[in-house]
C-alpha cells in the first residue's frame, strides 16, 4: 500500500465511526469521559469547543452520560422509542436531570418576585410520585418527577417548590391524547424551559388531580404545572407545612380529569425511586456525581 492510500484511509473522512464529526474515533472520547465518571461540567465545556464537538455531544455524549448517571430509569424512558431516541433529544433530559428552571408569575399562578433557575446537586426523581400527577383515566402512562426544589420567599410567604419531570413515549400516551382531545390551547408566554418546546397548561387544561397536591404537601390550587410537546414537565408549588392530621397520603381522588376517556386502562405502580445526586450508585436509588461550579452552557 502507498503512503498516498494509507493517508486517505486515516483521513477523517474514511473513519468509519466518526460521521461527520472530523474525529478519528470517537470511542476515545467515551473512554475519557467514562475515567473521568461522566463529570458533566467537563462535558459542557467540551460541546461548547466547537460546533463538531458540539455534534458528537449531541448525538453520542449526552445520551451516555444519562445511561451512566440514571440507568434503569433511562431503560424506562427509552424502552419503545424509535431507534432509542427521546423528545427533545438527550441534552435535554441531562439538563432536566440537573437544572431547577426557576419560576415567573403565570395567569394561574402569582409569585411576588421571580426565582431564578439554578443549577442542582442532588435530585431524586420518582414514577410513584410521576403517577400522583396523573388522572384516574391517565394512569397507564409513566411519568417520573422530581421531588420540589425549595425556595424560600421571605418570612410572610410559604416556601416556593420548583419541580420537574419526564413521560416515557409522551406522543403515544393518554395524557397527550386526553390534551388533543378536548383541545386546550397551548400557551402563548410560556415554554419548555428544557427543550424549547410549546407546552400546554394542565391547570387550565382541569388535569390536576388532588393527588398532586397531596404529594408536593401543598394545598388544592396552590399549584400548577406545564407539559410540553415532547414530554418534559415543569411545575411549581407552595410548600405549606403539614400536620400529622393532614397527610392524608395518595389515596384515590375524584377528580374529573379525562372523564370523557372511555378506555379505563390500568398500571401498576412500581414503587422504584430514582436519584440524582453527589455520591455511588446503589441498587435502590441512582446517583449523580456533580463537583465543580455551575456551568451555564447547561443551564441556559
């Protein structure tokens, strides 16, 4: 073989496994950042080199990282989705993982002063809590959520909760179903803070079961949520203190959410939390290493 044809196989061109990338291979890049435990500030530094960089983090990265921080729950998530592809793209459910979006005054829900997003240690995110913002008649779908973010406003306002969540297959699930079906118009001022997608209001949509505010320890109408077209969800709260008296628990509620939906489909809860934090994996939760400052590429 010639020097010439040796130099045209080595060319990027000719890597197999390097798209359009310009990387011989890419495989190095996973085993550098899987020694590293997937530090996902260094990540963000990386797709931010170069818009080939960027491509990779893109199409490869991002999804590894999730797999390695969140396995099962990513398992679930993924398990139907064509070709293992998730609404919104893999950079966006990272960034769910990590990021609380703040929160604004909305017409259902007033806040005396914004609270700023940030970026977040630890996370635990849970399909028995995703299950208590589902109606009766939506409850075949999977839904994880995270447990409120808190935000203190002051001495004279209850605490503000900041939560967020994934469906698994949103597109084929009853909730979207239940939301084209009875028509509830998108919102014109808000949008997904994760992916950029529209998002539809569940409380102007009446699909707040009273189970959610049970859940988040708030009282009826002290909350609302948004859900987006690919599935991310979005929501606030009043955290108000509970008495022993007062936590009355998941039980079944009565509310009218999708009661025009004939098809009375069931699933069981598995009661299986998920975790994001500092720290090891275990097998009951799932764990986030997140050491070093916030990184704002992540974060906007």
């Amino acid at each position: 073989m010639s020097a010439n044809q040796r130099l045209r196989l080595n060319s990027p061109g000719h890597a197999s496994d390097s798209g359009e990338s310009g990387i011989l291979n890419e495989r190095i890049l996973v085993l550098i950042f899987e020694s590293i435990k997937w530090d996902i500030h260094v990540l963000c530094a990386a797709s931010a080199v170069n818009r080939k960089l960027r491509a990779v983090a893109t199409r490869l990265l991002w999804r590894e990282l999730c797999v390695y921080r969140a396995p099962r729950m990513v398992a679930a998530l993924a398990t139907g989705a064509p070709n293992g592809r998730l609404g919104g793209g893999w950079h966006a459910l990272a960034k769910l993982m990590f990021f609380c979006c703040g929160c604004e005054s909305t017409r259902h829900f007033r806040v005396s002063r914004p609270s700023p997003g940030h970026f977040v240690k630890e996370s635990r995110f849970s399909k028995t809590s995703g299950r208590s913002f589902l109606t009766k008649k939506c409850r075949g779908d999977l839904l994880y959520v995270s447990d409120p973010c808190e935000h203190p406003m002051g001495e004279r306002e209850d605490d503000l909760g900041i939560y967020r969540g994934v469906f698994r297959g949103f597109m084929r699930s009853k909730t979207r179903a239940c939301l084209i079906r009875r028509q509830v118009e998108l919102e014109e001022r808000v949008c997904c803070p994760y992916c950029g997608a529209r998002v539809w209001s569940m409380t102007a949509a009446r699909l707040v079961p009273k189970s959610a505010s049970r859940r988040l320890g708030t009282h009826d109408g002290g909350l609302e949520y948004f859900v987006c077209l690919n599935g991310h969800l979005h929501g606030t709260c009043w955290l108000v203190p509970l008495s022993s008296d007062e936590d009355g628990g998941d039980a079944e509620d009565g509310d009218e959410g999708c009661s025009d939906d004939a098809d009375d489909g069931s699933c069981r809860s598995e009661c299986d939390d998920r975790t994001v934090t500092d720290g090891s994996m275990s097998s009951i939760s799932e764990e986030i290493a997140a050491d070093g400052p916030p990184d704002q590429s992540l974060c906007t």
